[in-house]
C-alpha cells in the first residue's frame, strides 16, 4: 500500500521524486505523440454510423409534404422536430431543428441577445454597460469563450457533486445585471455530473431581476449513458413553464456524438413564444438548414428508442476507455493522495483534480513527453483556474493500447508534479 | 399593331379597360393556385443532381489528411476551399467553405461588424449612433432585411443597365457612416444585369470614408448562364488587392442553385488578412461545418469546368421559362407600352417595371387570380417602392405549362391595372 505524500518524510519525498521523475524520464524516451485533448471519439467509432448511409435518401424527397432538396421549411422538417421533442420529453413545437452544430445554435442565441435582445429584454445587451453571466465551473471552455468574445463578465459558480452551487446561484440572479447561466445538466462537461433533482427544480424555480435572465441547457450528453442503462432525466422546458417562467431556458441538443461530430443535425428547444420569437429574427438569417441530413438522420435513428439502442455500440467503445482512465488513476494517484475525480457513467470525460497549483506543470510535463491534454485552466472562466488543480481528460479518441500509454505518461506526470510541489512549498 | 395606352383616346381606354378586365375575369375564373413568388428550381429541375448520391461517402472518409466524419477543419475542406478557389478565380487562402447557406455566412458577417467590429473598424457597430448602407435597387429583399434587422438607414442607389449608379455610390461614400453596399454581381437580383467591367473597377477603386467599409459581394449566380455561354468574369477580390483596399471586400457563393436550393455548401472569399479575422471570431462560434457534404459536393461537381457543364443541365430548364416569360411580355404588354424589362441570360429573375404607381395593384389583382409572386416593393429597401413600378417575376418554380397560364394571369393582371391607372389620373 503506497503512502500518501502527505504523511512522507522529507526524505521519504526526495526518494518518491527521483523514483517519479525515472518513471517520467522513460515514459518520454518513448517518443510518444498522443491526443487526449478532445471530446471526439475515434475512427473506429465514429464508423459505427457509417450504415446510416445504407439509406437512398433520394428515395425519400418528398417529408411531410416538404421538398427536402428545395428551400422551404426553415425551422426544421417536422419529422425532426418530433425525432429531438421525443429524444428531450418536450413538445414538437417546442423544437428548431438547425444544421450540424448545436454551438452555432447556442452562439446565435447570445449574439441575437446582443443584437436585438431575447424574447423579454428591455434593450439589445449590447447597449448595457455590463453583462455578467454565471459559470458552474469546472465547465466547457467553448461555453465560457462564446461568454468572453462578447465581453461579458465571467462568474465562476462552484461544481458540486449534485450541479451548480445553488445557494451561490440564487444568491446571484437577484442582480439585475447577471443575464444568464452554462448548464450541461447530464454528465458535465468535464465533471461527468448529473445534475440532482432538486437542482434542477431550484433552477427551474429561479426567480432572476433580470426579465431576460436565459438558462443555456446544453444537453449535448441527453442519452451518453456508456455505463449502465439510460437514466431518464428531466425536462427542463416544462418545469420552467410550471414554475412560471416558460422562456427562461433554451435547451440544446444534438447528434454529434451520435453520429457524425461536425456532420450531424442539431436543435433547440424553447418555450412557443421563445421558439416564435427567434424563427422571426432567424428568417432573415437563414432560408433554412440542411433538410437532407436532417431527414437522413431521422430515417436512420428513428426515435428515443432506437436512439438509445444506438448508443449502446458507442458505449462498446468508451466503456473500456473510461474504465482504463479510472483504473489508472485509482491504481496509481489515488493511494498518493495528490489527486481525486468523479467517475461518470456517461458524457466524454474524466474531471481530475491534481494538488493545488500542479495542474500547468501535468499538463506541462505531459505535453513535453508527447501527450496532448486540454490546456489547465481552459475548464475555468477566462481559463484561469484559481487553484491550478483540474485537468480534463478526454479518452475517448486514441485507441485504447494508446491511451494506456497515455494514462502512464498522465499519472507519471501528476505524480512528478506533485513531488516537485511538495518540495518546493 | 397594338396602340399605345398613352396614345389611346378616353373612349379606347375604357374599351380597353372593359377588355382587360374580361380577360381578367376570364383568368381569375380558372381558379389557378400558381407560385411565382421564390427563385427556386422545381422537383424537376432539382433532381437533376441526384446522381450525387451515387457517390458512397463511406468510400472517402478521409480527405487531405482530415477525417471528414468527426471534428475539425472548422475552415473547410482543403479540397472544397480549393474548389471555391476555382470557381471564384480566388486564392485556396482566400477561402472559408461554411455550411448549406451563404445567405447565413452573409448575415453572420454583418452580425459580427455589429458585436465584434470587422478588422478594420475603430469599434463595433453596435456602438455607433448610426449606420448607413447603400443598396442598390431593384435588389434582393433578403439582402435589404439583413440590414434593416440591424437597424441601418438604407440608402438606395439606382440600378442602371451596367450595375448600381456608381456617381452616386461615389459621392455616397464619403460620408463615414456609410459602411457598406450590397451587390450582386452578375445576373443580379431582380434585374439579371451584369455589372460591367467599368462599374467592377470603380467599385473596387472605392475609396470610402469609413476604414470598414465593406463591399457585400454576393456572387449568387456566378455560373447561372441559361442562354448561351459562360461569361468570365473580374475577380473582385484580386481588383480589390489591386486598388489598395484588400479588406474592402467579402464576396460570397454557394452551390444552392447548383445542387440543392438549402442543401448545399457555400462560401466567403475575401482577403487572407479578413479570412484570418473571421476565422478567430468563427472559431468560437462553431466546432465546424458540414465536412461530409463539403466532400460530397466536391466529388461530385469536380471543378469550375465540369460545374459549368452542369450548369447547362440547368439551362435547358431555365431556358424555355424564361423565353416564355419573354414570349409573353413581348406580345401582350410591350406593344401597349404598359412596361418595361431588362431581358437576363443568367440568373431567376425578369423585373418587370409597370406603369409607375401600377406594381401594388398589379400584384393584388394576380393574388385574386391565384398567382402568388414576389410582394410588390420587396425588391427596395424598407420593401417600398418609391415608384410603385418593380415586380420581381420569378419563373423557374412552376412547370411550362402552369407557368405560361401564370403568365397569361400576370399580363392580364398588368393590363387592367395599367388601365384602371390611366382611367383615374
């Protein structure tokens, strides 16, 4: 049973530093040059959908009496406004189906909001002073940077097991100024945490000073289950509207991880007057998005049902992945005591927690020994991580005999780091 | 020989006033249901590219080096860039290859001059009091309520025979709150002319007050030939670099009327500096774009020589709308001296101008008769028509035979309106 580094002795550090930095020595005489940087599965699973093309879609030109290959339908064919109110528990009017990126969708919703203000704005954002917005942290760097590129002010919200703190985000919406919030409910991006119940009803129950104050629900891992079966989640959309607020939330979804990342079909859902509100200011944007790949992906993965079947063969692929990450880490960090993790049952990642102030230097000395990580910080606002602790790591791209190597090069990296710290502090 | 109604006496109006309306009612009694409003292909037409599913993306997952089936290349396809690059007469750098709609690309410019400022603006335009913009009318509608969208004083330049009313446009931009033009180049929306050399270089000669003064380029019909050859045609791009204002310009295109109306891929091209701006400020709107239609469409349309000779396929539905729609207006209103046309040879559109103060009711008499077309002003910013004149006909939705009773509605409809107009002023 190793020792934690806590309880070592001067001496007992030096020799565990010389031991980590041998280990680390030979991982990078390997010469290695592996990803873990993103959330993207790899060839070999991303070939899973490749059947979907099996389907001739110019047999299927006519969908609900709409030419798929002509303009027309700007707000998404109605088969695939069921297929995402299915997949989401809401209502088909309740869905705009758009083109292959959910964050383009989510993008535009800010920006719109900047331009020419949501649905219960005063004013257009852009012409206040200061937009502040809440930020559960660890969260998703492209989440915060979309927030950033407009100027608004990051607020970094704590991550609980359970979701967002709370108590701080109650405390927080009563200032008129703080306009909205990053929300990825089911299987965080990176903590892999599924937001409790009750904090999805007290967010659903929020009673913001701000009339626009907007919930942006990136549902993006809504049936990622690759452990276990699917767990039913709630429907944010209809809680708000009992709660009274119905056009506070945007929720976000798409196939990207389902089928094709970058190639697949994306959607939001809102509140009726919500969804009315952006297809007006949307129809001088767009004619309207790809309808081809959309009825293509309805044909291929019909509904709830069979998308969750779906998923199963994704999961054939992450599950070893994850549970590699999670017997490496427990194997090796764990016992020392210089780290901890939530272990997801779904999503994309592992969330890892080094020793305060060695997140920079694993992710320095990974990089140096030809392992990709997501830069330490990128899961904070502004990507500044105030404890220089969290590390994201993402399995599920290189084969499964690269990310052992990988997992080796990480743990030597967070062990070597973590002598260092000890030492110098 | 028919008369003149300028020439008619009081008592031949009236009588040509009575027969005009017998052959409107006489229309009006068919009960028709035809749609000449949008310029899009019909089912036809649009099948023509359906042997692009004869290609089996699953074979080419790879292209460049770049998985097309997962994230990256946010930019484009090397090889679609290249293909732009070609039909365009641009460089492969000059590029972004996007999505299904340049229309979306077009707006999103305009959005981010707002949010963001473009590379050479002082400051976003959401902070200035106020911004102009010329457009060129008769012009494309959607062009005019991107900009009303964002609040801009629309300024309208005359279109003459060689392109928009360059003396004026000359004298317009002095003013710094000038930011920009709509243009569309050749066969331009509604009238089909094609600028000429003289009037592309003295746009691209501009010298605007306003250091972000950008020309919106919208190449939409760029190889939409119908009646003869393909015309070459000044890389405004290259002009722009030439006169000292690289950064002047975005010219955009899309492969909507050359695959799929909504289904295809489109393109910016503008100066590598702008194309490095937008790709920082488009990087955190999206992961990326379509890859696997980008591919399909470039194997399958190959280059700017086999694309022509697809266009030709086009062309011979195009063709005999468009001599109808001349057959018509030759024979039933020219000779009555009742209106006017530019005649294109590209592009899908025949502006038609009625007797001034005629287009409104002209438009309203075909809606009774149950011809649906372009909304009368639609073509000129804020959609009024000073002259009450314009009418865009757009011919290429119905089939020959429904489009010739479509035109027999409209030159009856012109008729009695021009009559009914001339009885009471």
């Amino acid at each position: 049973m190793a020792k934690k580094l806590q309880q070592m002795t001067q001496e007992e550090l030096k020799a565990f530093y010389q031991e980590a930095l041998k280990e680390y020595e030979e991982c990078k005489a390997k010469g290695l040059k592996l990803d873990m940087s993103r959330g993207k599965p790899g060839r070999a699973q991303v070939s899973i959908s490749d059947d979907m093309f099996d389907i001739d879609i110019r047999q299927h030109m006519i969908s609900d009496g709409i030419d798929i290959g002509n303009y027309g339908g700007f707000d998404g064919l109605p088969c695939c406004k069921r297929y995402f109110a299915d997949l989401l528990g809401v209502q088909e009017d309740e869905v705009f189906a758009g083109g292959n990126a959910s964050l383009n969708l989510m993008y535009d919703t800010i920006s719109k909001a900047y331009t020419h203000g949501l649905l219960r704005s005063p004013e257009p954002w852009c012409k206040l002073d200061k937009v502040k917005w809440l930020c559960p942290a660890p969260g998703y760097d492209r989440h915060f940077k979309v927030s950033q590129s407009f100027g608004m002010e990051l607020i970094t919200v704590p991550m609980t097991e359970e979701g967002p703190d709370m108590d701080m985000v109650e405390e927080l919406v009563k200032d008129p100024a703080v306009k909205g919030i990053w929300c990825v409910p089911k299987f965080s991006n990176p903590d892999g945490i599924v937001y409790s119940e009750e904090v999805v009803n007290r967010i659903a129950a929020l009673k913001p000073a701000a009339p626009d104050f907007v919930i942006m629900w990136d549902n993006a891992y809504c049936v990622h289950e690759f452990q276990g079966e699917f767990v039913p989640f709630s429907d944010i959309i209809t809680l708000c509207r009992e709660a009274g607020r119905p056009d506070m939330v945007f929720e976000f979804a798409s196939t990207s991880k389902v089928t094709y990342p970058g190639a697949g079909i994306a959607c939001f859902a809102a509140s009726k007057e919500n969804v009315a509100y952006m297809k007006k200011l949307m129809s001088i944007q767009t004619i309207g998005f790809d309808k081809m790949n959309q009825l293509r992906h309805v044909l291929y993965l019909k509904d709830k049902e069979h998308t969750i079947a779906h998923m199963k063969k994704h999961a054939e692929f992450m599950k070893p992945k994850f549970d590699l990450v999670e017997e490496w880490l427990s194997r090796e960090i764990a016992p020392l005591g210089i780290g901890h993790w939530h272990k997801p049952l779904g999503g994309y990642f592992v969330s890892f927690f080094a020793l305060p102030g060695c997140a920079k230097r694993t992710n320095e000395l990974a990089k140096e020994a030809g392992v990709v990580m997501t830069g330490a910080g990128a899961t904070y606002p502004y990507g500044i991580d105030p404890e220089d602790s969290n590390l994201r790591i993402a399995p599920s791209y290189p084969p499964l005999e690269e990310l052992r190597e990988a997992m080796a090069v990480f743990c030597a990296c967070v062990k070597l780091a973590a002598a260092e710290h000890m030492l110098n502090n």
